[in-house]
C-alpha cells in the first residue's frame, strides 16, 4: 500500500508540473493549519505578486462558510468582519526584518500610525517574521475583532491579540488603500 501512495504522489507531482491547470487544483487544498482554525476553509481566490517583474510570492485567501459568496464592493469593505487566512508562499529569499519593515509602511498606507503603536507593531513582526527562502509559506489568520495569528510553514510563529493591528495588517492586501489593487482584486474577488 506504500509503494502505491508513494507512486500516486509521483504520478501526481509529475503531472502537476506539465499540466497548469492541475497545478491550480493541488494548490486549492488549504494546509493543514488553517483547516485547524478554519475547518470548512474554501479558497477565495489567489494571485501573484511581482516587484519590477520578479516574481516574490504567491497569496490565496482562504475563507470560513460565513464569509460572503459573491463579492460587491461593500462586502469586499467588510473584509476585517470575518474570520479567514492569507497565505502567502515566497518564491524568493528575503530578509524577515525586511518583510516587517515593508509591512508597517504599507500599513499605514491606511492612515498614520502613532509612533509608539508603530514601533510597537514593527517590534512584533520583527520578532515572528523569519526569513523567508523559495517556498517558504507565511499564514496569517484573521479572527475579527480579536486578533491576527501567524504561522511558518505550518509552525506556530506567533499571535497579537489587536484588533486594530489585525485589521491594519491584513488591509495590506485587502483594504481599498491596498498599493497591490489587481491582487487585492484578484484575492477577494468582483470587480474593482
């Protein structure tokens, strides 16, 4: 039975890499540490970041069963008032005081911060982010009004218990200030 599984897993991976669209199908099962917070998780929708042309991660963002089915532009606003993870695979090497660094300043893309939140927020994403290499997985898991959580490839990597911090956070990707509007588009689904 090993040999069979093992074989399978082969057949699969081979044929995942040959067939885009299959590829696409392998990736829609959410890993195991978001089905452990959200266990009826569906993905939402992905896309792929690219700075200058280089390729730097892929996102998907996967979803509870309360989160709206289709999205208009007011449930697309209410990203922050449901429960749902953003994972984010790397396809490059980067630094994680880097990733924190570029984190705050997109954060306050939404308004400015006090100083003392602000380097408050940098200290804790200094502190969880690591670095990251080619196929590294970064997961954030959103519960709203309560906190954000994070994980490295699968691995518990920390949590902040600030709703405000939670909400700022995941707007990098979500929220209408967002400078990555196709992929926010893109995650969430709609039209712009």
């Amino acid at each position: 039975m090993e040999r069979r599984s093992c074989l399978l897993a082969l057949a699969t991976a081979a044929c995942s890499a040959a067939v885009p669209g299959l590829r696409a199908q392998v990736a829609a099962r959410p890993p195991a540490e978001v089905l452990a917070e959200l266990p009826e998780a569906r993905l939402r929708g992905s896309g792929r970041l690219r700075y200058f042309g280089l390729h730097i991660y892929d996102a998907r963002l996967w979803v509870g069963p309360d989160y709206p089915a289709a999205a208009p532009a007011p449930a697309r606003e209410d990203y922050a008032a449901h429960r749902f993870a953003l994972e984010l695979e790397y396809a490059r090497s980067l630094d994680g005081e880097k990733i924190a660094e570029r984190s705050i300043d997109e954060m306050q893309r939404a308004g400015s911060l006090p100083e003392a939140q602000r380097q408050g927020w940098l200290a804790f994403m200094t502190k969880t982010f690591p670095n990251v290499a080619a196929g590294s997985r970064l997961t954030g898991l959103h519960r709203p009004g309560e906190m954000a959580r994070f994980y490295f490839n699968g691995q518990p990597a920390g949590e902040l218990r600030d709703s405000a911090f939670a909400q700022r956070f995941f707007g990098i990707w979500l929220g209408p200030q967002t400078s990555q509007p196709a992929l926010r588009q893109s995650l969430l689904g709609g039209t712009p």
